[in-house]
C-alpha cells in the first residue's frame, strides 16, 4: 500500500480496561503491557488510557493531575441523571521515554470506589464512560494521535461515538481505529439470545448511559462495525469466528466484513520467560543442555507425591478449569491411558469448574504416585511444571489465542493440542518421516481423535533422540513481542491509510485483504 507513513511518524492511544501492572485481571493486561513498549522500541508514539480502579497502588506508581474537571457526555437529556460526569485524567511516567506514558481516567462512582476491574452490573456504563472519556481527553490534551488501539467490548463504545457523535469534528474525525477482539465476551447482556425487541443492528445511536437500551447495545459489535481495521488474537479465530460454532452471534457480522479481519498471534516476553535465568527453576537450562532439565522433572515430581524417575512421561494441565479447555476429553480417557501406558504420570493445576476438580482429585486417589494435582491458581507453579513435564495437554474447544501453548514450547514442553484458533497457529504438527514439527495436533473434538494423539506422543517420547530434537525445535520458535509488534505496525498504517481514503471528497472502493 503505497504512501505508509514511517513508525517514527506515528502516534497512537491504547485503550484497554486493565494494563499491567497496574491492573491485572487476564491476558489482555499483559498485551497491554508488552505491545505498546514493543511498539515504543520501534519508534512509534504510543501511550496509554485505562481507568485509575480503587486497587491502584498509589504510593507506588506516583501519578500527577493532568487534566482536572473532564467533562464527559452521557447522553442524558431528562433532569433525573447528569447529562455529564465529572473525572480527571492522571499521567504516570510522562518524561520517560523508555516506556509508554500512561493516562489515568479517574472518576470515584464507576472506578476508584470499585475492588475490582469487571463483575459490576453497571460495566456498560463503567466503559462506556472509559470510551466516552478517552474522545473528550483527547480533545482536552493536545495528543492527537493517528490512531486508537481500542481492546475487546469495553472499548468497543469507542469508535461508535468517533464515527457518529463526533463525526464531524475536525480533530476525532481523520483519527483510525483498530479494535482488536481478545475474546468474543460482549457485556452483561445475554445478546445470543436477545428477543427481537432487544436486538441491537449496531446502526442506531448509543442511547444514554442510563437507559436500558444502553445496556441492551452492543459495544463489541458497534467497534467491529465501525472501526476502519478488526484483528483477533491468532489467524485461525480470524477465519473460525466466521463460523456459527464460534461465532457467538457474530458470525454473519465478521463475515459481512472480513476484508477488513485480521489475526495476529500474541507474543511471549522471552527476557521473562527464559529457562536459562528463571529463579523460579530448581535448575537452568537451554535448548543446547537439555540434561539440566532433568532436575526439574525430578522437582516437579517431589512437588507432586509422584514417583520419582527421570524416565516416566509427565502429562500436564495449567490452566483455568472449563469445559472450554477441553477438560471432558482429558478425564474421560486419562483411567483409559494410565491403564494402559503404566509408565505415565499426570499433573493438573488450576482452579474453576468445581466438578472438574472433584473428577481430578479422585483420579488423584486412584491412581497414588502417578496423578498429582494443585487445584487452585498459582504463579510459580506453571514454570515448574513447563520445565519439568513433557507433553502439555491443550484440546480445547476454541482458543483464541492459547498463549500457555507458546510457553510451554519455550521451557521445552511439548504441547498436544486440537487444531483451533492460537493453538493452531503457534505449533507445528509433528512429521516423523520428515522430523519436523513442534507437537502434537488433532482435529476433530472426539475422545478417539484425542487418543490417537496421544498414543502419538507417547510413542515418540520412546526414541529419545528424536523427542530431544522436538523439543528442542519448540524451544527455538520465535513468538517474540518484537516479531509481533512488526504486524500490529501493519495494521496500524493500514488503517491509517483506509481512513484517508474515507475522507477523501471521492472515496475509493478501500482495499481489503484478510490475512490468511
């Protein structure tokens, strides 16, 4: 596309409900975190805006007042709600520039009085205010960047009101917007099953913030709609998400507007995730001295109560425990595999489902020294357990980005994975004939499909040089920030291009292309 503009002239707003480390709920905070100082080392102009929650730990990241009596609309118009809310906007490390600036929006009903980032059932009104209040910051501040990086539904209000509430502004208007979609969660509402009456096209108006036809409007779909570039966390959701089976009531909406869906893969912070330097390892290794790894079986084991012995095969799951996980297929034919491969061992960490867990403690009790769980979250036991096991079970239903697939490769954990979403695009299925591949994947959602990629594994796990050569294959992959902040710096300018064509007085039909 001819005419892009250099990453060093370009600036650009990330908006997100939680950013590392000041708020941190899920992956999307660490997204926030390592992809705008990704995108910083490159030149770019990026800052951030996220609201100031009642968790903030002032005392440890100083903040100062930058814009104090932010008026932001609320669409009201009766005397019973304020047509405005007040808030401040704070700036913490705004002279640094080894890191992004980031905005505080502070308000004290709808942020800082809250213990918690999401789970309110006023959240429409919380980030329709964060969209809201983003637009008139920047009309107030004087940063007026090329583009706004809007995150998942709670910014998806966004560029509904860019596009129609302040379509005719001088400033808002030639501003782009890419809307990435971590997740397709799209409010309180239940909006698959919204009666006619309730359904919102995502053409009207938002109403005020007040209103129960807020509540009942879509933001997710409103930000897909009308921003200029729409990208999900890997380029196999891009395409499934077009499908009813993962759709979740969007999926004539993406397909209606697929030239302008992209899928980039999360990255992985190799300086954090290093097996060569984790404290957290009780010993180092790297891809060229895998006997170091041994110790850490061994310690996975003892941290356990399983059998201690280099040479018994560890099964893995971490992770939150759902149905989503593909967790029904891993306990209806774990009996059936422990049986029949006695040499294997099994660990599961997490918490969730609470009848999933019951079903992993009584295989524990069944099979003593051989099953082995933590049914709880945990931030240090994940490193062990990528460093110590050798194969980590992912069948999910759907995965939209499968981030814990790209660390377990890194700490030399083979992943076994269903074909879906991220998990399909961070690892390579293993060829024996050609000895190439990174794991091991299946297609259909079948207990047989699982097994049979299973009994793969495990066959391979056998012939100890060529699983050395696989896991060392998985550990050399590059799931860098850097490598994926190159593509979102391709979006970026691609939609800064797509929204001049917009403006011209004759617009071309824009060029479209969906990454496949």
């Amino acid at each position: 596309m001819a005419g892009r503009m250099s990453a060093r002239n370009l600036k650009v707003l990330f908006v997100a409900a939680e950013v590392a480390p000041f708020s941190t709920v899920g992956g999307l905070s660490q997204v926030a975190y390592f992809l705008p100082r990704a995108l910083l080392r490159r030149g770019v102009d990026i800052r951030i805006f996220t609201p100031k929650y009642g968790t903030f730990n002032e005392s440890k990241f100083g903040t100062k007042m930058l814009a104090e009596g932010l008026r932001v609309p609320t669409g009201e118009t009766t005397i019973d709600r304020p047509a405005e809310l007040i808030c401040n906007v704070r700036v913490f490390n705004e002279t640094r520039k080894s890191e992004p600036t980031v905005y505080f929006l502070e308000n004290q009903e709808y942020y800082e009085k809250r213990a918690n980032v999401y789970g309110y059932s006023d959240d429409h009104i919380r980030f329709g205010l964060l969209s809201r209040g983003t637009l008139e910051f920047i009309l107030a501040s004087g940063f007026e960047p090329d583009l706004i990086h809007a995150n998942d539904w709670h910014t998806g209000y966004l560029a509904d009101y860019l596009r129609n509430a302040y379509q005719d502004n001088p400033i808002l208007k030639k501003i782009s917007v890419v809307q990435s979609v971590h997740n397709l969660f799209q409010g309180n509402f239940d909006f698959a099953h919204a009666s006619e009456m309730d359904y919102d096209d995502g053409k009207s108006d938002l109403a005020s913030f007040y209103t129960d036809r807020f509540y009942k409007q879509n933001a997710l779909k409103r930000g897909i709609i009308n921003a200029d570039v729409v990208n999900t966390v890997s380029e196999t959701y891009s395409r499934e998400i077009m499908l009813p089976e993962y759709g979740w009531g969007l999926e004539k909406l993406f397909k209606e507007l697929r030239g302008k869906l992209f899928g980039v893969l999360n990255g992985l912070d190799y300086q954090d995730f290093n097996p060569a330097t984790d404290k957290i390892l009780k010993n180092n290794y790297s891809a060229g001295n895998l006997r170091n790894r041994t110790e850490n079986k061994l310690d996975l084991q003892k941290e356990f109560n399983l059998e201690i012995n280099p040479d018994r095969p560890i099964l893995a799951i971490s992770g939150r425990l759902d149905s989503q996980k593909g967790l029904d297929l891993i306990i209806s034919c774990l009996p059936f595999i422990l049986d029949e491969f006695s040499i294997v061992q099994f660990v599961a960490l997490g918490g969730g489902d609470s009848a999933i867990r019951d079903k992993l403690i009584e295989l524990e009790k069944k099979y003593p020294g051989r099953v082995g769980t933590h049914l709880m979250p945990d931030f240090v036991l994940p490193r062990k357990i990528f460093s110590g096991a050798d194969i980590m079970l992912m069948p999910s239903r759907y995965e939209p980005g499968g981030i814990v697939a790209v660390e377990a490769m890194r700490y030399g954990c083979v992943p076994l994975v269903r074909e879906t979403g991220g998990l399909n695009d961070s690892v390579v299925d293993f060829d024996p004939r050609q000895n190439i591949g990174t794991g091991f994947k299946f297609k259909n959602y079948a207990q047989e499909s699982f097994l049979v990629a299973v009994v793969r594994a495990l066959e391979t796990y056998k012939n100890k040089h060529v699983w050395n050569q696989l896991v060392k294959r998985a550990m050399s992959q590059d799931f860098s920030w850097e490598h994926v902040a190159e593509k979102y710096l391709d979006l970026y300018t691609r939609a800064v291009e797509f929204r001049r064509e917009a403006l011209l007085p004759n617009p071309p039909g824009a060029f479209r292309q969906t990454v496949v």
